[in-house]
C-alpha cells in the first residue's frame, strides 16, 4: 500500500486517538487530529509533542523524523475539514451515545463511499456503531493498545455488516503501512484481548478492596511469579480507571456475567476522579516521581 499520501483523521486526541495520529504520522500518512474543545486539542498535541521528543531522546527518530512528523498532522475543531479522508479513526470516550453521534455525523461528512470509517473503541459492538451510519459496510473496529506507537498489537472486528473490502483495507493499513500484527476477531463486547484483560484487572481490584494484599503486592505477584511487565492495577491505571470501567460496563451490558461486573471500590475510584496516570493518581500515585 502506498503510505506517503494516505489521508487519515483521527477523532479524539486522548491518550489513543495522539498515539494513533503519531504512528500514522510517524509512517508517512497525512494526518488531521480533530477534538471537541481548543484546550484538548492542545493536550492532543502536547501529548504527540512529547512522545516524539522521547523518540527522539531514545534515537528511535532523528531531528528530520521528529519535524517531518510534526509537519504531517493538522489540528482542527471542525469535523467538516474530514471529508476527504481515505481513513478514519474514531478514539473518544468509551460512551455508546457519544460514539453513535460521532459515526453519525462522520458518514455525512466523509464522501468516498469506500473510505474506511474505524472505531478504536474496546468494547462496544461495531454493529451498534455502524448501524448509526446509512453505510455500515464501511464502518469497522480498528483496536489499536496503549502506548500505540510502542505495543505491535491491533484487533481488526468485522460486524455482520463490514463489506471484506473495508476490513481488508483496513488490516492491510495496519500491517502495511503502520507495521502492526492483525488479529481478528467476532464482534462481540471486549474482543479478545479486554475479554480475558478486563476480568483479571477486577478480581485484582476485589483483591486489593477486600484487604487480601496491598496494591504493590498484587503487582509484584504477576510481574515477579507470572513475568508479566506490568501488574493489574498498575496497568488499570495506565488505562485510565473511567476507561476500566466503561469497558466493564459495556461487557456486562453485553454477557451478564458476574465476573465482568466493575465493583463498587473502582466506581468511587473514578467518582473521585482518580482515574490514574492520566489524572496523576489512581491506585498509585504519580504526582511524585518514585511512582
Ligand atoms: P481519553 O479519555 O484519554 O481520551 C478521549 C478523548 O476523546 C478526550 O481527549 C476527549 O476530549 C475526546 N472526546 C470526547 N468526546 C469527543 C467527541 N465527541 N469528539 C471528539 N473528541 C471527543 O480516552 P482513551 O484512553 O484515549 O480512549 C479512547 C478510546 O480508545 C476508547 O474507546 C477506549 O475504550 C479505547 N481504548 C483505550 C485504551 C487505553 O488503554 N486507554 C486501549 C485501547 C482502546
């Protein structure tokens, strides 16, 4: 696939949506990073701003790299500027709601009947999504993991309704262009990877709640005893507690399973806006720099 001019938007500038207009910047794409408000906008970009420059500090990038990447993204608060886009990739909230308008309104402004309009989201069924557009054949899950210009990881989900060109296109992009491995799954609630990822974080949350071990301790069992790099809660808070307990929501809402139920202990977390690295604290706190 011919990547030097691929014309790709990005919905969201949070913590996916900077890391997905990065790598697809990073790789030669044309890229416009659209936000709800000037002042996330700006966090978007600070966010991009930064992570280039610990590129570039570990010699992942030169100085060329890092002002040429730069150069490729276009900021903008107005939607309408994506209607020439060849792809879309949808990283707000993890809101049913917000997302059904956001597609929506993208299936009137974006024209090419065979762009890809992709949702990021990790829980919600693509289904759902497409059904908000009068196009759902275009409309497909793109799972991109955090860090995304680190983790080589994307999920590619199909509804019943994706026509096999878009997904097609659509793995051929993150596999050609952006250098990921693809692997596909059904359009079910979680995937596969929050399928198995989500329960674990919660019973480590129970855990934690329930007075059986401190938080340290949970961790250092799963990266000491199980070689994981990260433990559960630590990891929790990488996600971003909301973003936890969205997903949990959204798979109860979809299995009715005790075990993806979020306990009350993460509710009162992100009601409290300890939402975790992104808010400063969560489980730990990153406000100092021993965390
Ligand atoms: P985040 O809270 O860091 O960022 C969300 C961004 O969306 C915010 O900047 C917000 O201003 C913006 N936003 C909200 N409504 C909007 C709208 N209508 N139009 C444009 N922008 C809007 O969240 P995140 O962690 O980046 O997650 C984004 C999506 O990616 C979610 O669907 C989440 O489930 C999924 N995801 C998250 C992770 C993770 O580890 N955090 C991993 C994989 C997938």
């Amino acid at each position: 696939m011919n990547n030097t001019s691929t014309r790709v938007g990005v919905i969201g500038a949070g913590l996916m949506g900077s890391g997905i207009a990065e790598v697809c910047a990073r790789n030669g794409c044309e890229v416009i990073s659209y936000e709800i408000s000037p002042d996330a906008l700006d966090a978007g970009r600070h966010r991009i701003e930064s992570s280039l420059q610990r590129a570039l500090t570990k010699n992942k990038i030169s100085d060329d790299e890092l002002a040429e990447t730069l150069a490729r993204i276009r900021y903008t608060g107005d939607l309408d500027e994506l209607h020439d886009r060849e792809f879309v990739f949808e990283a707000i909230v993890e809101s049913e709601p917000e997302k059904l308008d956001v597609f929506a309104r993208l299936d009137k402004v974006v024209s090419d009947p065979n762009a890809v309009l992709a949702s990021n989201t990790s829980s919600i069924p693509i289904m759902k999504l497409a059904m908000a557009t009068a196009n759902p054949e275009r409309v497909v899950g793109v799972h991109y993991f955090n860090p995304v210009p680190v983790l080589p990881l994307v999920e590619l989900v199909s509804s019943l309704l994706t026509s096999e060109a878009t997904a097609s296109k659509a793995g051929a992009f993150a596999a050609d262009v952006l250098g990921k491995t693809v692997i596909r799954s059904q359009d079910r609630a979680g995937f596969i990877v929050n399928a198995l990822l989500i329960p674990y974080i919660l019973s480590a949350v129970r855990l934690l709640d329930s007075g059986f071990a401190s938080a340290e301790d949970i961790d250092n069992g799963m990266v000491l005893g199980c070689a994981h790099p990260m433990g559960p809660l630590r990891l929790a808070d990488l996600i971003g507690l909301d973003t936890v307990q969205a997903i949990a929501e959204a798979m109860y809402e979809e299995f009715k399973e005790q075990l993806y139920y979020a306990p009350p202990f993460l509710l009162r977390m992100v009601e409290a806006g300890l939402l975790g690295r992104k808010t400063g604290r969560g489980f730990y706190d990153y406000r100092s720099k021993a965390a």
